[in-house]
C-alpha cells in the first residue's frame, strides 16, 4: 500500500501492507522475501517516510488508514550501508535485467519452436 527506499542503504526498502505490517527488504541478505517484517498497526499502512536524525539515528514515520502517525527507530544495521553495498547493488540489479532479457528471448524461441511443430503437425494430417 506504501513503500519507500532507504536514504543510506541501496540494498533496502520499506514496503507497507494493508494488514498494518510493514516489509524490510535487505536485497544483500533476501531477494525472495523480506528480511523481516514488524506490526506497526491493525489497519492499512497508508505512508512511509524514513528520516535521518543525526549521523547516528534515523527514524522512520508511517501513517496507517486512520492518520494515525507511527515513529520507529532504524536499527543500525538496517541503516550503515555494508562494504561496497552500491556495487553489490548495481550487479544484483544488472544480473536481474539480463535474466529478464534471457527469458524473453527463450520465451520467443519457444513460440518460434511450437509454430514449427504446428505447421509440422499439419503436414502430416495433409499426407494422411
């Protein structure tokens, strides 16, 4: 329902949900599901806004179906980004498009390889 990227961390982002969870996806740590996930409320999280407060605290604000505005501290970890995290981000990214790419191409291939065995399967009905 909500999401945002983190301001110092490339690999992570926060999605809010409409049962009143917010998601943290570390793309460094999971790809396939979030890091982890916290209950902010019991309705739909409506916005998300993270903040840096000073070089060692940030905060991020949401706000659920009732305007009610929820203020949680980032853990550090979730926002010091790791060695090279930007790189490491960057080829994540790049290896994504190029599978992509990999299975359009196959997809394509596919549809070429059953046109040819339609037009086979139809050669053979024609000589029987």
């Amino acid at each position: 329902t909500s999401g945002h990227w983190s301001l110092t961390r490339p690999g992570v982002f926060y999605i809010g949900r409409e049962d009143g969870y917010i998601d943290i996806w570390d793309l460094l740590e999971k790809t396939h599901e979030p890091a982890q996930s916290q209950n902010i409320c019991i309705t739909m999280i409506t916005y998300i806004k993270p903040w840096i407060f000073s070089s060692k605290q940030q905060f991020i604000a949401t706000a659920d179906y009732y305007g009610t505005l929820h203020i949680l501290e980032i853990p550090w970890t979730l926002s010091r980004p790791s060695t090279n995290e930007m790189a490491s981000v960057n080829h994540y990214f790049e290896r994504e498009v190029k599978h992509l790419e990999y299975v359009e191409q196959r997809k394509k291939i596919r549809e070429q390889e059953k046109k040819e065995m339609e037009l086979e399967m139809a050669k053979k009905k024609v000589v029987s």
